[in-house]
C-alpha cells in the first residue's frame, strides 16, 4: 500500500511554511546537481538574511517545523534541504560536507544573496561549519547547535562504543525499532514514541530518509536533548537571534 499519513502531514508542512512567507525555490547547480530551497515570497533589505540547514532525519520541513515562523518574521529566511534529502539531488559522487556546504553557498549566489548568517543542527551543524571554513567572505555568522565538530577521534570513537550499534544503521534507520532508537538518543523526552504504531515510522522511513574563533561563544541549555531545534524552539530562537543581530 502507498504511503497515506506522512505525504498529507508533508502537505501540512508546505501549507505552514507558505503561511510563514515562504515559497518553494528549485535551483540548478549544474547538469548534475539540484537544490531545493524555501526561500522568502520578498526579500526585505532592511531584513538580515538567515540559512537555516537540517541534520539527519528528515527534510527541512519536519526539523524546523517550531522555528521557522519565529525567524522568518526577524529574517530574510532560507530553508534548503541538503543533497540527498527531500527535493535536492546530485548524481555527483562527492558525499562530503565539503561538497554539501559549496553547493549551498552556490545555491544562495543563484538566488541572488552574497552575505548571509548560517544557523546548523546536527550533521547541518558540520555543513555550516564549512560554509564558513570555505567560503568566510559570504558566511558573516556562523551558529551551530547539537554537532560534535570540537571532539577528538577518540572521544568519537568512545561515544559510538558506548551505543553499540553501527551508527549508519540509527542514522539512517531501515525499521521502527531503528528508528525508536534514533529518536531515543536525540530527545531528551521520548516517551511518546512507544504510542506510534510501527506501519507509520515505516511510512516516515520510506517517504522521508534518504576551532570556532575568538569571537565564538558557547551556550548551554539545559535539560534538552540533541533535538533543541523541536525541545525547546523559542529559546533557541531568541539565541540565534541575538547572536546574529548583536555586533
């Protein structure tokens, strides 16, 4: 049987995003490679621009689903799904976040923006990372939450020891119970996940998955889990915002 509930929430998603100002933007890179973005409906150069990139789990839509409309009223905002996720695909061999990120600042120069603040989560987190690494003339800020880009290969190596699985098998889970687990390790309160029934996490698996610098600052919030993009969106907001906005 196709696919029934994740598509219409998908649909949802689109009709919020478009209530948010936003409107969805395909862009070709080359013959190769193709990004999808949800771009502002008018550019305000009043407004600063934001970049906003997802993690693993999902397009763009389902991990910012509580923060768009918050930075959407405060920014130029620009939502991509990264290669491989939702609408973005390349038949490039090149799998990096390096790949990834010069795709991205590429997409932004076709859509007209040069300078622009870059806020990722997760696996987004490294592709922010070397936006800014590659390209620093167009990344002004840079804000990445939930991405261990400062551990030590054995401090990787001892954290994947202590989960015991084969991390491309949570990250990109194949069953319900693999994805119970991914969600497990991302949320800090994930006892809900024992109420959705296994034919809809199928649904979602099959629909959905395919040294920072002296002005840096570290920011702690408590009692969340890996997900603070969906645990705790207005603080999260309200730090994105004053970090990109102050001086």
């Amino acid at each position: 049987m196709s696919p029934i509930i994740v598509p219409f929430i998908d649909k949802l998603m689109s009709m919020y995003f478009r209530l948010c100002d936003l409107s969805p933007c395909t862009v070709d890179l080359d013959d190769q490679t193709t990004l999808h973005f949800w771009t502002p409906n008018h550019r305000k150069f009043n407004k600063p621009t934001l970049v906003i990139i997802h993690g693993y789990g999902g397009t763009s839509r389902w991990q910012f689903l509580y923060q768009v409309r918050s930075l959407a009223v405060g920014f130029n905002l620009y939502v991509p799904d990264l290669l491989f996720f939702g609408k973005s695909r390349t038949s490039n061999s090149d799998r990096s976040d390096a790949f990834q990120a010069k795709c991205l600042v590429q997409g932004m120069r076709r859509l007209g923006v040069d300078r622009f603040t870059v806020y990722g989560i997760s696996y987004g987190g490294f592709v922010a990372y070397r936006m800014a690494e590659i390209h620093p003339q167009e990344v002004e800020k840079l804000v990445i939450v939930s991405s261990g880009i400062g551990y030590s290969e054995n401090q990787k190596q001892k954290h994947l020891e202590n989960i015991g699985r084969d991390i491309s098998g949570i990250l990109v889970p194949e069953s319900p119970q693999d994805l119970r687990l991914l969600v497990t390790l991302a949320f800090s309160n994930h006892g809900y996940m024992k109420w959705i029934p296994d034919f809809l996490l199928r649904e979602f698996i099959n629909v959905e998955l395919v040294s920072l610098g002296p002005r840096s600052r570290l920011v702690i919030i408590k009692n969340i889990g890996h997900a603070a993009n969906i645990e705790s969106p207005n603080q999260l907001n309200n730090l994105i915002t004053s970090f990109a906005l102050g001086d």
